[in-house]
C-alpha cells in the first residue's frame, strides 16, 4: 500500500513537473521575441563595449507623408482617383520621374463633376498599370470636362428596356488632361486638351432620362498620345 501510494505521489509530481515544464517552454515560444543582450560578471565575459551579436537592428526611420490633412489611404484602384479632388495617396509609390512611370487616368463628367471614372488605354504601354497594381501607380491623369465645351448634339434612336422608341441628344466635349504625383498631389504636367467627338451614335449608351442627354467619352487615340508623350 505504501509503495503505491507512493508511486502514485510520484507520478502526480511527474505529471505536474511535466506540466509545469510545458508552461515554462511554451512561454520561451512567443511570437517575435525580443533579442535581449546579457553581460556576466566571470573573467571569460567579453569587454563591456562589445557589440552582442544578437542585440536588435535599430528600428526603420518613418516614411515621410505629405503634410496635407486631406490625404487617403487607398485600398483599392479606384480610390486612387482622389487625387483629382486634391487628395494625396499615402501608400501610392513614389514618383521619381515621368518616364518609366505607371499611370492611372480618370474622367469625370458635366453631370458628375465629383465622380472620377477609370479611363483606361495604352495596354501595351509601359505606363500601363492593371488594376490588381494600383499599389505601383506614381501618376494620376485627370481629364476634366470643360465647362461650355459642349458641341451641337446629335441626334441618336434607341429602344429603352421597355422596347420603347427614343431619341438621345450625344454631345460632343473637351476635357483638359493634368497629371500629378500620386503620393504627393502635386502637379507634374499638363497633358494639354482631349476631344470627346460624337462623329456616329455608339452602339450602346447611357443617358440622362431626365434630360434625355449623353455626353461623349474623351478619345482614346488622344489620350494614348498625351500619355506617350509625358512618359517618354
């Protein structure tokens, strides 16, 4: 009786230091120690002005942000377009010159003047940025519609959802092309003017149903132009 009690006493002990022993480990374990440098006080310890091969890197200088209360951070392509509203993007990349850099343009619109569209061209382009790379953009293209630019509309039939017969008055325009730096909000260039032409009836349209109205789109072939010649 006695010898069992006692091996069950000591299986407990057993049970309790191998408990206590996986505490003690699993708290040597986190995640990200911290490198602590130990000195000693025996005649083999290394001079106190030695550096300890583990002691830690020296923390990374902060990124310098534009001094600017209005600037974002983007999660996505399309948040890159604040920029056209005075807005800098924090983690766009850095803009170290025109040429070779990546470039996202926007437009907006007379009835929307606020909401920036992406106007995508040059796909094969070194400035071209797929939208999954927003992150690598340092130029922003701003197409901005003239106000009074609008030519005579012209006169385009449909049938609307309900297979009903209308007519859409399209419109030609300009816009004015300004690039800045994504990061900072600040201008760069001046793109020059970009023709929006409504020369034929597009297959598809979206209109005003109020105003029975469509505005045209600025020219691809002019925009790809503006942009070759800023990037080169």
């Amino acid at each position: 009786m006695g010898l069992g009690i006692g091996a069950v006493v000591m299986a407990v002990l057993v049970a309790c230091g191998g408990t206590i022993g996986y505490f003690m480990l699993s708290g040597d374990d986190e995640d990200n120690p911290t490198p602590v440098a130990s000195g000693s006080s025996s005649p083999s310890a290394a001079p106190e002005n030695s550096e300890s091969p583990d002691a830690a890197p020296p923390p990374p200088e902060p990124e310098e942000q534009p001094d600017n209360n209005n600037a974002v951070t983007a999660r996505s392509s399309s948040d890159m377009s604040a920029v056209c509203d005075g807005s800098p993007i924090l983690n766009a990349a850095a803009y170290t010159g025109a040429k070779g850099a990546k470039v996202f343009t926007f437009a907006n619109s007379p009835e929307r003047p606020q909401s920036w569209l992406t106007k995508s061209v040059g796909y094969n382009k070194p400035y071209y940025a797929k939208i999954a790379d927003w992150a690598k953009v340092s130029v922003i293209g701003c197409l901005s519609f003239e106000e009074g630019s609008e030519g005579e509309p012209r006169k385009c039939d449909y049938k609307d959802s309900d297979d009903k017969k209308i007519t859409v008055d399209y419109i030609s325009a300009r816009y004015t092309l300004t690039f800045y730096a994504a990061k900072t909000g600040e201008k760069i260039g001046d793109g020059g003017r970009v023709n929006a032409p409504a020369v034929r009836c597009p297959s598809f349209i979206s209109y005003n149903r109020q105003t029975m109205k469509a505005y045209a789109s600025p020219d691809d072939g002019a925009l790809e132009l503006a942009l070759d010649k800023f990037t080169s």
